[in-house]
C-alpha cells in the first residue's frame, strides 16, 4: 500500500511538473504519514523507493538511475535521513501512545477490580467470590487463588496449574513468571508476612498489573479475615458477659446458704460434744463448705473486676509479713508440703489492697500445693527487678507446655494434663491476673520438665490511689 502511494504521487507530481523540492517534501509527508499507521520499518522501504523515483523523474538526466549534479545528491541524501528520522520519531510516538492507552487501561481494570472488592460481603467466604473478581475484571482466562488462614483452594475459569504448584509458591516464596505463556504466580503479602498465593493464566499483564492485583487480593483476604475476627471476639465477649451475669447471680445466691452452712458446723465443731466419727464428717462438711465459699467470692470478685464495680483500698504492705500470715493461716492445707520463703527485696513494701493481693497470693500457693508433686518443697521468692517487686512461687513436680502458658490464665481454661486428675474450676488464676492487671502489674509462668512450675506476679513500688478497677 505505501508503495503505490509513493508511485501514485511521483506520477501525480511528474504530471503537474513539481520541481525536486516539491517532489521531495510530498514523499516526505507520506513517509511520515505511514511510519505513524505502520511503522518504522514500512515508511523504511518506502523512503527507499522514494528516493529511487525522485531520481527517475526528478534528477537530470531524467528516467535513468544516474545522477550528474552533486546538488541531487545533497537533496536526496537529506532526504532519506530526514524521512528515516521523521519515521523513527514518528515510529516512537505511535508506540508511546499504544503504550499509555494500554497502560491507562490496565489501571482501570485495577481501579474497578478494587472497587468491587470493597463491595465483596466479608461476612462470607471470600477465596471464590474473589478469584471470579481478578479474572473477569481483569479480563484473563482463569485465575487461583490459595488463602493460607483456612487452607481453602479457590479456582475461577481455566488454568492448568495443579494445587501443589499453586502452594509451592507460598512455601517457597518464589515469583513464578511465565512457567508457561501467559501464566504468571505471586505471593499474597501483608506487608512481609505471607498469607496466600496467586496464580494468573491467559493474561498479557504487565509485572506492575500482577503485583498490584496480588497487593489487592492480599488486602481484600485480610480484610475479611479481620472482620470475621472481630464478630467472633463480639459473640465472645457477648457470651462472657452473660455467663459472667449468670454466674455472678449463683455465687449470690449460693451464699447465703453457704454461710449457714459454715456457721452451723463450725458451731457444732466448737461445741465439742460430737462423737469421733460425727466430728470427722463435720469436719468435712466444714472444710467443703469452706471450699464452696471460697470459689462464691472467686466468682463475685471476677464479676466486679470485669464490670468495674470493685473499689481498690491500696495501703502500704510489708510483702514479708503478708506472705508469712498467709503460709501460717494455710498451714492445714499443705498437704505435707514444706514452704521455703526467700526474701531477698529489702525493704519488701508495695503499695496495693490487702484484701485482693492477699487472695491472689493464696491462689498461686494453693495451685502450687494442689499441682506440685507430694511431700515436695514450695519456694516463695521475692526480689526486686527494677521498679517492680516480683514474688514467685515455685513447686516440683509439674509441668506447664510452652503451649498452654498463656490459656491457663483464660477463665475456666484448665491444663489438659490435669483436668482429670486435680480438682478446680480454672478460675483462680484468671482472678490473679486481673488483679495483677489491676495493680498495672503482670503475672507470668515458667515451667520446665525437671525444676517444676513456677508463678510470678511482678507489682510497681509506685504509689497508687483509690481508684475503681476497671
């Protein structure tokens, strides 16, 4: 086509008589003309042929490929490397455009693509949904998705990568490109934690598409991941304040009864006229009906901690002499254990409430003697680690897994190893670390198979004012 056009115009001209600039400048326009439609290699052969017909029909002697005047020579010369370089600039601005509207194009299919991930439902699940959404408003084949939180493989139209390649991309942490053509695969990041791949089949995307549709999907799985965390915390919380309300209105109602229970044998254990054997099962109504109690005010204590209703009366406490009072007073319920107290923090002075450090303390003794191995020693430390007094109670004999150190102190959450072989209810040491929380202290737990288990509860020297706990 461009071709005849020169012929056409080198006839057209010869006929109207153009002179050699005149001829020169109109093959010049077409040769700028096809190199703009076709290309630079096009308006190349056709500056070639035009060249050859300016000499034909415009350079004496005419109709012979001879020149005889050197100023033919110049004009041709120039023209040639003027339409080469007209052809070579024109060449680049076509492909420069090609280039934009391309690249503004895949910007738009990324800016819809975000669009509609934020009209995806995050109450459901998002791997399938999402995968549909990259390849239609991607406009590609097929695409896979892998979410790595629930191991959930979603595939929309059509790939042939198998799941195990798909996952090997997020073990590895490799970028797969072009495994084969138009294939491309990437991990899901948030920020540099991996939580997913992709992989994207029939597609002419640039790296800079892929990226940004994997830092979508990325966002669009956290996103829903977030939001189905957040109403499973609400339903928990939910769930705790109304098991906390119904355990609150027991330990209410237990008490009364409780009370006369314990005041009744302990009157009959005062009165000293029972038999041996009436006096034994006393006693242990007595002691249970001690137990009872003990777990009533546990229950109460933790419901005016979680609601806020407690009022602290911190005073200055010698935690030497708490510790002892309470080893003396819990005498009777060692079990045989013997009690080591090491005081090593001089003066050993806190401020904080008598009343709730004191239960605290007698929680961590009473899990050590009830968890600790038989006839064992019992080892109360107290130390001073910076601003902060740390008492730490240790026993033998048990062991806490790594994994478990952290969900002991969860309401109602006992060790799997013990929930069959040792009483309880696992809320004491939820209390304890409400209490500690409520001093702007911290409690912790080290266990190891050989040494044994042991509690510490870290309490500031600060001052701390009456104040509601909350």
């Amino acid at each position: 086509m461009g071709c005849l056009a020169a012929l056409l115009i080198t006839l057209v001209a010869f006929r109207l008589h153009f002179n050699l600039s005149s001829a020169t400048s109109a093959h010049l326009f077409l040769v700028a003309a096809i190199a703009l439609r076709w290309g630079f290699l096009e308006a190349s052969v056709v500056s070639i042929l035009s060249v050859a017909c300016l000499d034909y029909f415009f350079t004496e002697p005419l109709f012979a490929f001879y020149i005889t005047d050197s100023h033919d020579w110049v004009a041709l010369i120039t023209f040639e490397a003027a339409a080469l370089l007209v052809s070579r600039l024109s060449n680049q601005v076509s492909r420069h455009a090609r280039e934009s509207e391309l690249h503004q194009s895949r910007v738009q299919k990324l800016y819809e693509l975000s669009q509609q991930l934020l009209l995806l439902d995050p109450k459901e699940a998002v791997g399938q949904p999402l995968a549909d959404l990259i390849r239609s408003s991607l406009g590609i084949k097929g695409a896979i998705l892998w979410n790595a939180y629930d191991l959930h493989m979603s595939r929309s139209g059509e790939c042939h990568v198998t799941d195990d390649d798909v996952k090997s991309i997020f073990f590895l942490d490799a970028k797969e490109e072009n495994r084969s053509p138009g294939i491309s695969g990437r991990v899901l990041r948030l920020g540099t934690r991996p939580i997913g791949s992709l992989v994207l089949c029939g597609h002419m995307l640039d790296t800079a598409s892929i990226n940004a549709a994997a830092a979508l999907a990325a966002v669009a799985i956290e996103r829903a991941r977030s939001f189905s965390t957040e109403a499973n915390a609400e339903a928990a919380r939910q769930s705790e304040q109304l098991r906390s309300a119904i355990l609150d209105g027991l330990a209410h109602a237990f008490k009364s009864p409780l009370t006369t229970i314990r005041a009744s044998s302990s009157g009959l254990l005062a009165m000293d006229t029972l038999s041996g054997t009436e006096k034994r099962l006393v006693d242990l109504i007595d002691r249970h009906a001690g137990h009872l109690s003990d777990l009533a005010n546990h229950l109460l204590l933790t419901a005016k901690l979680d609601s806020g209703d407690l009022k602290a009366k911190p005073e200055e406490i010698d935690l030497a002499e708490l510790l002892q009072g309470i080893v003396g007073g819990a005498s009777q319920e060692l079990n045989g254990h013997a009690i080591d107290v090491e005081l090593t923090a001089q003066p050993s002075i806190v401020r904080a409430d008598r009343k709730l450090l004191q239960m605290a303390l007698l929680q961590l003794l009473d899990n050590a003697v009830k968890y600790g191995q038989s006839s064992s020693h019992i080892v109360i430390a107290v130390q001073e680690e910076g601003t902060d007094l740390v008492v730490r109670v240790k026993n033998e004999g048990s062991y806490i897994p790594p994994e478990e150190r952290e969900k002991i102190f969860l309401r109602f959450y006992r060790g799997l190893g013990y929930v069959q072989t040792v009483s309880g209810t696992g809320i004491g040491l939820s209390v304890v670390r409400r209490i500690a929380e409520a001093h702007q202290g911290r409690v912790w737990v080290d266990s190891d198979r050989e040494s044994g288990t042991t509690f510490a509860i870290a309490l500031p020297r600060m001052a701390m004012e009456e104040q509601t706990w909350n």
